[in-house]
C-alpha cells in the first residue's frame, strides 16, 4: 500500500477541514495509506483522533524567530535540510507528499518555507511531490521568484480558479500546473438534493480582513444592511462559522460581537451568536438545520452546497467572486467593500428562490463534484499509480 502525506494543514479550521478531508475520502477510496502534518497537533488529535498527524515545521518559535528577519531564513533552511535528509521523519517513510489544499499561496501568509520543504521531499528525497487545489494570490516580487523557484521541480501544481491559473502562468514559465476548483467539492456524497424551504433560518458568517486596502467600516456597513433586511422581513439570524471556539485561534464570533455592539443590535429571539466549536462532521449536521447561508467565508458556503442549503457569499478575496462565478450564481455575491445598493434586490432574489431555482444550484454543484473527482481519477493515473523514481 502507497503512503501519503498531506503537509501543513489546518484542520482546526472548519473551512481547510473540508479541504483536506475532501482529498482524503479520494486517497481513501483508492486504498492509499494516508497521514497529515498540521499545525497545533494535540488539539488536533483530540478532535480527530482516528488519523495519523504529525507536527508541522513551520510556525514553530524557531520559524518564527528566523522568519522575522529575512537574514535569517537561511539558519531555518540549513537546520530543516539536515532534518528532512539526515533523519528519518514522515517525509522519508511517505511515498507521495502533497500540499494541503487551500488558500495559503499568498504573500500576506508567507510561502517560503512551504515551498522550501517541497522542494526538498523532490530533490533531495527524490518524493512524488505536488500542490493540489490552491489559490494564488498576488504575491510580491521576492515570492513570484521563490514560488517559480522551488515550484518548477514538483510533478504538479492544481490551482482552484480561472484568475489564479492566469495569475501563476504571468509568474514564470511553468509546465506542470492545471486547473481545478475547490477541493470541498471532492467532499460530495452522490444524494444531494435542494431543501423545500418553510422556514426562515440565516446562518451569517462574518469575519476580520484589512489586509489589501480592505475597510472594516465599510464591510460592517454592508453587514447592517444585511441584518437590517434579515430582520426587517422577520428572519431569524445566527452568526456561525468554520473558524470558532478555538482558544488562541482565529474566532470569527468576536468579529460577530463587535459588529453587534458597533450597530447597537442586542441577542435575542432573531439575533443570537454560536460560539460553540464544531468539527467537520458536526459544522454539516449543523449548516443542514439552516434555510440559507450567507457568508464571508468562502467554505462556510462551500460547505452550505454540499449540503443542499442556498448561499449567499461576501467575497473578502477573489476566491470567493471566482468560485461563485463558476457555479453560475454570481448573482449571488457581493464584494467586501461593495457599497449596498443593488444589495436588496440580490438578497431578494436569493431569499425568494423556488424550488426549481434551487434545484438548478444542486445540479450544477453535482456536476462540479463530478468534475473534481475526475480530475483527480487524472491526477491519480498520471502521478500515482507510477512509482516514484
């Protein structure tokens, strides 16, 4: 049986869970013996504990003391060459190491180190090594060179939409990448069907960005407009999403209370937050109890999909326009910091969908699903099936 090992992933988070358990169910049916390296390992294993997971390099106090001053990236570099080629460790006892699907290509996260151990498990250990399912985002002149660098020896790079394909290709003169979309997709159990909707239950996501020129002013304006159509037409509201009730960990129902209390709305009947931390398993369970979605985060809507409930998303980064864009309901997105004039009559339109409307989102995340899975079959006779050299 093949080893695999899906590397830095941050499965704490509801959103890159369904990433890579989504490319996990896939390995899985085809019988491959698969372990994880994740951030945050302990609690990790508390939460999932029926997986192999290993503790990831990056992140580490020594990362983060030699990644604050660039002069000394190459002692962090040194140290974890000598680790990876000299000692044994799970890049060593894994025949296939693939990159945790994601959003991580971006210079605001920092890629070097990622591309770094990469490229290591290929030209030092001689590994099958590749990036499956990931954005690439605007990334400044020293990453464009590290990414083309270190990123021309692995035996495949999927990137998820059209603008990060066009975006890679402008970044070098690669000759192994291929478009796919989101990952989350591969998730897909074959019943799906769209929710005859009584009821008038909203699950609102929310979350922080004031990275690239993002206003939270301006994001929180749009939030009020949206609650105060929500409640103007007697929905009830709870702000619930993939990244919460983890200590010490991104909690997007703080970003929920401060809006609350910069608009004055108080929790009650129709307004309340979920602060409670779910799992994967339990994050669906929970969405499938929802009318509608709407949401910031990307999988919070992803996740809705796949589990017949309708999104609406707000879309922080291009990843969200993009992944709506190909679902062909861009109708239902607005941006970030969109000012909120059309925003009524798209919620309208969301809100007052027949079944049929519904019917035609489900059919057309089944035929995305389909489509992931494959080209991932692809991936898996073109890459896997061979042996390593």
């Amino acid at each position: 049986m093949r080893k695999v090992l899906i590397d830095n992933c941050v499965p704490l988070n509801n959103g890159d869970a369904a990433l890579i358990f989504g490319l996990y169910k896939q390995l899985k049916e085809k019988k491959f013996n698969i372990e994880f390296s994740c951030l945050k390992k302990e609690e990790v294993e508390k939460v999932y504990p029926n997986y192999k997971w290993h503790s990831s390099h990056i992140n580490t106090l020594f990362y983060r003391i030699c990644f604050k001053k660039n002069l000394l990236v190459f002692l962090w570099k040194l140290f974890i060459f000598i680790k990876l080629t000299v000692f044994n460790n799970e890049y060593k006892s894994n025949d296939i190491i693939i990159s945790a699907p994601g959003g991580y290509i971006h210079s605001y996260y920092g890629i070097e180190a990622r591309m770094y151990i990469l490229y290591l498990c290929k030209k030092w250990l001689h590994k099958q090594v590749g990036i499956y399912s990931q954005s690439i985002g605007h990334l400044n002149k020293r990453d464009q060179k590290i990414l083309y660098k270190y990123g021309q020896y692995l035996d495949f790079i999927f990137v998820r939409d059209e603008v990060s394909y066009k975006r890679i290709k402008s970044y070098g003169n690669f000759n192994n990448i291929s478009l796919t979309k989101d990952a989350a997709f591969l998730l897909l159990d074959k019943d799906l069907q769209a929710k005859n909707i009584s009821g008038k239950k909203v699950a609102l996501s929310v979350r922080k960005w004031n990275h690239e020129g993002r206003s939270m002013q301006t994001y929180y304006h749009l939030l009020h407009k949206i609650v105060e159509y929500l409640l103007k037409n007697n929905y009830e509201i709870t702000f619930l999403s993939t990244c919460q009730g983890i200590s010490g960990y991104t909690d997007d129902s703080e970003t929920a209370e401060d809006f609350l209390r910069k608009y004055n709305y108080k929790q009650g009947k129709n307004i309340k937050i979920d602060k409670k931390y779910y799992d994967l398993e339990a994050l669906q369970k929970e969405i499938r109890t929802f009318d509608f979605v709407i949401g910031t985060r990307l999988h919070m809507c992803l996740l809705s999909l796949i589990n017949g409930v309708p999104s609406f998303n707000i879309s922080y980064e291009e990843k969200g326009a993009e992944s709506f864009n190909y679902l062909n309901i861009e109708t239902f997105t607005v941006d970030f910091n969109s000012t909120p004039e059309d925003l009524t009559e798209k919620l309208q339109m969301f809100l007052t969908m027949d079944l049929i409307e519904k019917e035609k989102i489900m059919e057309k995340v089944r035929d995305i699903s389909k489509e992931q899975k494959l080209i991932f079959y692809d991936l898996y006779s073109s890459n896997f099936e061979r042996k390593a050299p």
